[in-house]
C-alpha cells in the first residue's frame, strides 16, 4: 500500500510533467504563424497557441471596451473601433509572440539545469 507521502510525491510530479509538456508545446509554435493571426484574427492566435486562460482574459478585456464605448445615444448604431480593434490585434499578438519567447527560454534552461 502506498503512503499518503509517495501519493503527494507522484501527484507532484505527473503535474511536474505535465506543465512541462503544456511549456514544450507552446515553445515549438512559430513566431510568423502567430504574427498572422494575431493581425488578422486576435483570437486565432490564442487558438494556435493553446492558452485558453489567456483568450478568455482577452475576450473579457475586449468585452468591457465594448461596453465602455458603447454609443451614448441608444440611437446611433453601434460600430467598432478600427483604433481599438488594431491595438486589440496588437496586444494579443504580443502577448502570444511573447509567451512563445517565455516557454523556449523555459524550455532552455530546463534543457541546460539538468
């Protein structure tokens, strides 16, 4: 029978593994893939790079801008803002271009400590 120890021990590392498979992952997107998407689609970009945590901060984010420039007038149609809607493409492409750089210099130094 195992011991509550060996238990918590072998729970800590299958996560252990796990974040590092989740790390080795997203290091092996590529930077222009992510570029592209992240221009042309926000939201493909967090697709691509499978951080789910990510996208929905990004979509609450960009719901609440939604809601924060909403016409005064109920009247008026509502459009999207091309400024916002290039800096929200801007953002989530640096973001993701940027979580990318952070896996391979995690990847990296996991490579070089053991």
């Amino acid at each position: 029978m195992h011991r509550p120890e060996e238990i918590i021990a072998e729970e800590q590392q299958r996560d252990r593994e796990r974040e590092i498979r989740r790390v080795y992952h997203l290091s092996q997107r590529a930077y222009w893939v992510t570029v592209l998407l992240g221009l042309l689609i926000p939201i493909g970009a967090y697709l691509y790079t499978r951080r789910w945590r990510a996208m929905l901060i990004f979509l609450a984010f960009a719901g609440l801008m939604g809601v924060i420039f909403m016409p005064e007038n109920e009247s008026e149609e509502w459009e999207p803002s091309p400024v916002l809607m290039v800096l929200g493409g801007l953002g989530a492409t640096a973001d993701n271009v940027q979580a990318i750089r952070w896996a391979r210099r995690k990847i990296e130094e996991e490579s070089h400590g053991t």
